[in-house]
C-alpha cells in the first residue's frame, strides 16, 4: 500500500513538473540587437580596393574606425587583402578576409540580421541573397567570432528593418515580398518575422516604398521616441544655400564627380562584364534634387504620422533626398547623393546619448543636422566623407554593422 | 486518517517542486528583456571581443588604412599617360611624314602630266614630219 501511495506521488509529482514548468522557466528567446542601446563593442565594416571595386572606400573606412570610440573594434571585411597597408600600432581592426575570386560592396547592413540572448549572439541570413558575393559575409565573420550563423527562409534585406527598444520596424515592401512569396497576408508576415527577431513588428507604410530602406529615413531612439527624414526641411536649407552662396554647391557638386572614382583623372572604367562605369553628372544637379526632396515630403510625413499614431514621439531631421524612381535602367545606378541624417548609429553611455553622425560636404544642411540632433539631446559625433557612398545611396548605418554592444 | 495523511504528504511536496521551479525561474532571467539589462557575462561574442582587446596595443590611436592598389592604379594611369604622349608625337611625326607624302605625290602628279605633255607633243611632231606611229 504504502509503495503503491509513493508511486502515485511521485507519478503525479513528475506530471506537475513536466506541464508546469513552461509556466515557470522560460527558454532565452533570441531577439534582435536594436539600434539603440548601451555602448557599442563590435562592428563590422568592408574595405572594397580600387583595383577590384569601382566604389574604393580606404579613405571612408579610416573615417568610420577613427571617428567611433576608441574602445570600438572593427572588424574589416576584404576580398583583396593584398591590396592594404595599416599603421602598424594598431589592433582595433581585424581583417576577416572573403576569398579573392568573390565580389563584396561596401555594405554590410544588409545580408543578415543580428539577434542575441543573454548566452549568445547569432547572425540570421535571409533565405536569398542575390547582392554580389555578400551572402559569404555572415559565414566568415562566423568562423573568426564563433558565432553561429542561422538561415531563415524568409527574405529580408537589413537596411529595411531597424529595431528600438521594444519594437522591430520593417519596411512595407519586405512584409509585402515575403506575403507573396509564402501566399499569405502581411499580418501572418508580421508574425513570423516577430517570431524570427523575438520582438513585436511595426510595419512602416502601407504601399510599395518611395525609399528603398527604411534605415535611410527612421532612426528608433531611446525613451519611446523615433526620428524620421524630413525631406521638405532639407530642400529648404539646400535652397537658402543655392540661392545665397550658389558657388559652394558648385564646389560640393564638383567634389562629388572628383571623387566618384576616387581619382579625378578617371572619367570613366569597364565593368567585369565590360559595360562602362560613368561618373553621374552631379554639377547643376542641386535644383532638381530640391525639387525631387519636396516632392518625397509627403510620404514621409505620413510615416512620421503613422509612428505618432503609435504612441511614438516623433523628431524630424533634415533630409535631401534626390529622385527614387529612375525613369531608365541607366538612371538606377549611382546618382545625385543622397544625403540622410538617419542613417547613424547610436548609443547612450553613462546617460549621455550619443550619435555618429555622416556628413557630405553641403556645410549648411551638415551643421543643420548636427543642430537638429543637439537640440534632441544627442551629443553629436561627426563623420566626414560620405558623399560617395551616397551617391550610391547609402550612408553610415549601411556601411557599419554593429554586432555588439555592451 | 490514512487519506488525509497522504493527501498533506502530497500537497507539501507539490509545494515543494512549485518552490523549486519558481527559483529556477528567478535565476534564469528572461532574455526577452532589452539586452544590456541582462547579465551578460557569458556572450561568446563579448568573450571574443576580450581576447581582440587583449591584442589591442594601449597606444592604438589613429587608425591608418592605404589601399596600395590605387597607387598601382595611379602607376598605369601615369604610365597610360605617358604612352599617350608617346603615341601623340609619333602621330605628329606621321602626319609631317604623311604631309611630305602628299607633297612628292602631288609633284610626281605634276611630273607625270608634263611627260605626257611632252610625249603628245612629241608624237604630234612626228606625225607632222610623216612618220607613223604604231599603237
């Protein structure tokens, strides 16, 4: 009797442990680093040479390593280790090298997405990636840091998707995609990228996207707040300039075409594939790329609005932002810059919040910039140099990963 | 007496696994909470970082990177340059030689009209004095 009653105990005692432990443990669900937070550790930038990229970006990489914190290590993608010489004191950049027959960009924002939990960080790569070689990106940076590497058979790009302190936002044509991809609705999309990044999913817009990511545009920052572009606020200070110093946008329209190949005695070079690589024709181009800036205006408001809506508090910053809708295939490629005050990265230490800041060389719409993001409490940290990479059409934040923070 | 002494053994021992569980709980933390709120001691990824920084010389200052295929580039393009002004005297130098060309062809032109001259001339003489010429 009295082996039979323990039996019974213990029997029902394993049964309790069993279905109520769910109630009681919970397993680390993995959620995605946001963009703002706590000091940054460890980023991830690429290094593309002159002899294999057309896009060279020595210059703006010594500008990204030097203008971040000293304690910040860099990790350095290549594909043509050869092709560089460092300053020998110095080990706040390891060079993770991509094989030699592959092709990078500069951007390593977008083939995966960085989750952690409070046992590990993980990279999640999208199911598809079509972008040159960078699918390789994530897979060598996990050989050399340990980290595991999971690939999600959703399709994403990371510039689309930012992430604040709560809430993961998702450019509406990512959810769009993907619903046509797996034949379901965009709500049952939002669900399973909320399952794959541990965080609720806010879904930016509601029609296909005039800008082609969101991290161009939306900034999340701490304390329920999030800045978006405003477009309409940096025509208006291009336009001042224009109009009162027309021979400072001249010099910085000119600088842009100079510097495009990097070499200003360089007019034109071959692809792989031998099409010609042309410089965009910059000089006299400030007027219409006002023009199109005002015309974008609206779009962004209604972003703004729809975050506000949220219970977002929402600060503008200037933006001048060119033609999105090229009329040509020839027209897609680099073009007038595009110049967002968005695409930074944040960070708050000791509660000072920080941001690193890109500049482009138009001095007036820079230091507007720079003003917008003191008046909001940031100290700001600018970083000179960017006015080719935009001419490509991305700035800071799609050319640093940050991989970890404190 | 029996029942009721085996339904409080039950009951404490149930409240006893509750009690281990719910510890359990409190000490594994929830990972759901923002990171960097979270103790964070055992990321491999912060345990690598450590070791870069072991690497990392203390007077790391000024980060210094030269892509030393640009000035390769540099090199062809002066290098391209210089064959360009080579090729561009050599063409000076053909068209002068070109000009002379023109020039003698244009005398031997002239040269070859006035022998024709002469010959007509000459063959008109000699049919005047009576001396027929053969085709």
């Amino acid at each position: 009797m009295k082996t039979t009653t323990i039996g019974i105990l213990f029997t029902l005692l394993s049964l309790i442990t069993l279905f109520a432990k769910p109630f009681f443990v919970s397993e680390p669900v993995p959620t995605m680093l946001p963009d703002v937070g706590t000091k940054i550790k460890l980023v991830v930038c690429s290094a593309t040479s002159a002899r294999k990229s057309s896009l060279r970006n020595t210059e703006l990489v010594n500008n990204i390593v030097n203008g971040l914190d000293e304690d910040v290590h860099v990790m350095l993608l290549v594909n043509d280790r050869a092709a560089f010489k460092q300053s020998l004191n110095n080990g706040r950049v390891t060079f993770v090298e991509i094989p030699e027959e592959s092709d990078i960009t500069i951007w390593p924002q977008d083939p995966f997405v960085v989750v952690n939990d409070k046992e590990n960080t993980k990279l999640i790569t999208p199911g598809l990636f079509q972008r040159k070689d960078d699918r390789l990106m994530a897979a060598q940076l996990s050989t050399i840091l340990g980290v595991e590497v999971i690939q999600s058979e959703l399709l994403f790009e990371g510039g689309n998707i930012v992430c604040g302190e709560s809430e993961v936002f998702i450019g509406f044509d990512t959810l769009f995609i993907n619903s046509r991809v797996f034949e379901t609705s965009i709500e049952e999309m939002e669900k399973r990228f909320s399952r794959l990044f541990g965080r609720p999913v806010v879904t930016i817009g509601n029609q296909t996207q005039d800008i082609g990511h969101i991290d161009l545009i939306v900034t999340p920052l701490s304390n329920h707040r999030i800045a978006v572009a405003d477009s309409r606020l940096g025509a208006e200070i291009t336009n001042r300039t224009l109009t009162q110093s027309p021979d400072r946008i001249t010099r910085f329209e000119r600088n842009c075409e100079k510097g495009f190949f990097g070499n200003a005695a360089i007019e034109a070079l071959v692809d792989l594939d031998g099409n010609s690589i042309d410089c965009p024709k910059v000089v006299g181009q400030t007027k219409t790329a006002i023009t199109d800036s005002q015309a974008l205006a609206d779009s962004l408001d209604k972003i703004a609005s729809q975050l506000s809506q949220r219970g977002y508090e929402v600060v503008r910053i200037p933006a001048l932002i060119p033609n999105q809708t090229p009329e040509t295939e020839e027209q897609s490629g680099p073009a007038f810059p595009f110049m967002s005050y968005n695409n930074v990265l944040t960070e708050s230490v000791a509660n000072l919040s920080i941001v690193y800041l890109p500049q482009y060389g138009i001095a007036e719409l820079d230091a507007a910039a720079i003003q917008c993001w003191e008046t909001n409490g940031f100290e700001v940290r600018p970083i000179e140099g960017f006015q080719t990479s935009a001419m490509h059409g991305g700035a800071l934040r799609c050319c640093t990963k940050v991989l970890l923070r404190e | 007496m029996n029942a009721k002494r085996m339904l409080l053994n039950a009951a404490t021992i149930c409240f006893l696994a509750t009690a281990v569980l719910l510890s359990q709980s409190a000490l594994s933390g929830s990972a759901s909470a923002t990171p960097g709120d979270a103790p964070v001691t055992s990321d491999n990824l912060k345990q690598r970082v450590r070791i870069l920084e072991l690497l990392q010389d203390e007077d790391d200052k000024e980060f210094l990177l030269v892509d030393a295929s640009l000035s390769d580039l540099n090199a062809r393009v002066d290098a391209n340059e210089a064959r360009c002004e080579r090729t561009s005297k050599r063409l000076v130098e053909t068209d002068k030689r070109a000009d002379k060309m023109t020039q003698r062809i244009g005398e031997n032109r002239s040269g070859a009209r006035m022998i024709r001259a002469s010959i007509e001339r000459l063959k008109a003489d000699l049919r005047a004095n009576g001396i027929r010429l053969s085709d």
